[in-house]
C-alpha cells in the first residue's frame, strides 16, 4: 500500500493542517484537494527542499502558508493536527520534545526507532488510534496516529512498545513478511562465527519474541 495514501487515510478533519517535513509536498496536496481543512501549513528545515512544495500548491493560493522551520520552532500558529513523515522516530521525539504546544492529532511516519515514538507519546498523554506496519516500494514502514488523550490511555506491553498494538492484535501480512524477513537476518547473525557473543545474546532474543509472534 503507497505510504502516502495510507497517512492520507488517517487525517481528519478541521481548520489548519501542517505537514512537517514536507518534501514535494504530495501530502499536503491530498489534504487540500480533499478539502478536510481549510488551510495547510508546509514546512522545512531547508528553504530549497521547501520551495518544491511551494511551486507544487501554488494553485491553492492563501489556503498555503509555507514556513522555513526546524520542526514546529517557527510556527506562530497551533495546527489541529500535524503530520510528521520522512524522518528517523529519534528526530520526530526531538521534534515533539522542544515543542512549545502540541496539536490535538498526530499523524506519524517514523523510518526507525519508533518505539521511543511510542513511549514519547504515551508521556506527553495522546492516545495511539493506530499503530501499524507497511510495505511500500520495497520498503517497510510504521504508520501511528494519535490523538490528545481526555483520559490517561491504556499503557503498552514492552512487545507492543516494539512491534505496535495493531501488528500484534491484527497481523497484517506486511507486518507479518517483515518479521519473517528479520527472523532469517538475525538468525544469520547467530550463525556468523564472527558474530560477537553480546550481537548473538541480541540477535537469540530478538529470535525469541519474533517466533512467539509468528506461532
């Protein structure tokens, strides 16, 4: 399923969307097209890699405001809601950490890492809607979304702090291919004579929750 297509699925509805990190600008796109919110905010760190957008949504007039922004540090306005893609989970944990306020809703993409995504979440009181793994060109991705919580939310086990809450409930079949995949890697790694004792004690315990999920 396109990554794209699939953060797109996730956003709601409301008065100003921000996609931070906003390369070409797709998502964005999607968003004003579909007419979900009124205004979009683009931004990026790098005011070249921002004007790419820019020329893309031109067509859209005053329903873009385009900000030169390490993550959401220049913003002089509060989002509903904001999408953060593109990016590894430990810059997107920077991103929320230094923010002064923080939207209701997340839409999260992240490249790595997303388990410190997860945790940061629950710390700063948002509920995660959903929590799940794709495939996309060859490539595998964790999509979260996340809403302001009115009440403290169910807590994580350690393995859905890992894997995420939907992966294991469900077991989608990208989610599932990826974990077949990581089995024969870390299963390599056991059975390299050059491994380290401390990479193969990982490797024999990632082995563990791995095959406990694909029982």
């Amino acid at each position: 399923m396109d990554r794209l297509r699939t953060l797109f699925s996730l956003v709601g509805t409301g008065e100003v969307f921000a996609d931070v990190g906003c390369d070409h600008g797709y998502l964005a796109e999607m968003v004003l097209k579909s007419g979900n919110y009124k205004r979009v905010i683009i931004s990026d760190i790098s005011k070249s890699s921002l004007q790419k957008a820019v020329d893309l949504l031109k067509p859209y007039g005053d329903r873009v405001t385009a900000v030169v922004s390490d993550g959401l540090e220049s913003f002089t306005e509060l989002p509903d809601e904001v999408a953060i893609a593109g990016m590894g989970g430990e810059e997107i944990v920077k991103i929320l950490s230094s923010a002064m306020s923080l939207p209701k809703k997340l839409v999260l993409a992240p490249q790595k890492n997303s388990v410190k995504v997860r945790k940061l979440l629950f710390d700063l009181g948002y509920k995660i809607l959903k929590d799940f793994t794709i495939k996309d060109k060859g490539k595998f991705y964790d999509i979260i979304s996340a809403v302001e919580a009115d009440i403290e939310p169910k807590e994580y086990t350690n393995l859905e702090y890992i894997y995420g809450r939907d992966n294991l409930n469900e077991r989608p079949d990208d989610f599932i291919e990826k974990l077949t995949l990581d089995e024969k890697l870390y299963e390599g790694v056991v059975q390299t004579k050059t491994a380290s004792e401390t990479a193969k004690s990982v490797a024999m315990q990632k082995l563990k929750e791995i095959r406990e999920i694909l029982k």
